[in-house]
C-alpha cells in the first residue's frame, strides 16, 4: 500500500487525540472573540508572580 502524506497524521493516537480534544473544546465552550478575560487573568499572573 503506497504512503500517502496523511497516512502518519491518521495513524499517530496522540496527534488525534490532541485535534479531537481542541475540537470537542471549540465545540463545547465555543470560540470567543473577546479577549478581555485573557488579558484579565495575564495581567493576575503577572502581578502575583512579581
């Protein structure tokens, strides 16, 4: 059987398991555009960490 490009993406469980879980977590808690909350919890970190 000929070795497509694909075929070490298909048979490689941790890459699926990684594409499938960012995929189930877009499709869970859905794709925010607001970015405030991100830039929130940057700005803790940084300040519990000086």
């Amino acid at each position: 059987m000929p070795c497509t490009p694909s075929r070490p993406l298909i048979e490689s469980g941790i890459l699926l398991a990684s594409i499938t879980a960012v995929a189930l977590n877009v499709f869970f808690n859905g794709a925010s555009r607001d970015t405030s909350a991100a830039a929130h919890a940057a700005r803790q970190a940084d300040a519990h960490q000086a």
